[in-house]
C-alpha cells in the first residue's frame, strides 16, 4: 500500500529496530517509547484497522495474540511465577482502533508495552 508508514517498514524502505520477523510478522520497537519494552506486531500484509479483518485474517490474528507472551518473556516481562531473572512483573497489549480509539498509524498494529509502572496510554 502507498504511502503507508508500516507498509514501508515491512518492505524495508523505511528502517525500524527489528526484533521478529517472518513471512507474514514484523515486530519491531516503538519510536516513541511509552514504558521500557515497547514494541509494535505488525501483519506485513496491510490491513488498516482491526475492523478491515474479516474471517480470512482469523488465523493471522490468532499468530500475532499467540505471539506475544513469547516476546513478552524474551523482552523480561514474564508472568511466571518462577520469573526469577525477569526484571519485570507482565506487559499489556493494546490495539488502537479508529480516530477515538486513538489510532495514529493506519495499518494494523498490536503494541506489546510492559516494564516497571507508571507510564500511560
Ligand atoms: P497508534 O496510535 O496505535 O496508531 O500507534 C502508532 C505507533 O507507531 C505510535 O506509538 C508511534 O510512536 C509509532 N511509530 C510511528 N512511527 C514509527 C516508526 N517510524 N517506527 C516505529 N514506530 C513508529
Ligand atoms: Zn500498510
């Protein structure tokens, strides 16, 4: 998609901190960061918003949820109650919908924020 800020990060037209890639998934790391691990799921497909996903993108959308404890756990935001060595205690996940869901980026996106609190959003 032209003139997408995601779509161009996904093709690597547009650099970004890249912690996970494969065929369908990008994650890299949020430029503006709201907490000490902040980081963005992106389909490389675009999608615009959650609401554009119909049936066809139920198994995408189900990678992308899967994927983020595994993430959450090698950015040391176990849940565990061993979580020995994690520095931090969880993460939130997060998908910004439309103007007043607070959407700035229009290509679908799950934000993975965790570390010590405060921090907003
Ligand atoms: P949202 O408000 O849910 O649409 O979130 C968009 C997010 O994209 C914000 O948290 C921005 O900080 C982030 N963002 C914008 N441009 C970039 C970029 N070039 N690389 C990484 N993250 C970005
Ligand atoms: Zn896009």
């Amino acid at each position: 998609m032209e003139n997408c800020l995601f779509c161009k990060i996904a093709a690597g037209t547009i650099p970004s901190d890249k912690v996970y890639e494969d065929n369908e998934l990008l994650v890299f790391k949020d430029i503006s960061p709201i907490a000490p691990v902040h980081l963005l799921l992106i389909p490389k497909k675009h999608i615009s918003t959650l609401s554009d996903c119909t049936d066809h993108e139920t198994g995408l959308l189900g990678k992308m949820l899967a994927l983020v404890p595994k993430l959450a756990e090698q950015h040391g935001c176990s849940v565990k109650s061993d979580n020995k060595g994690s520095p931090y205690g969880g993460y939130k996940t997060l998908i910004n919908s439309g103007p007043d869901g607070g959407q700035e980026v229009y290509h679908l996106h799950i934000h993975l924020i965790g570390g010590t609190k405060p921090w907003s959003k």
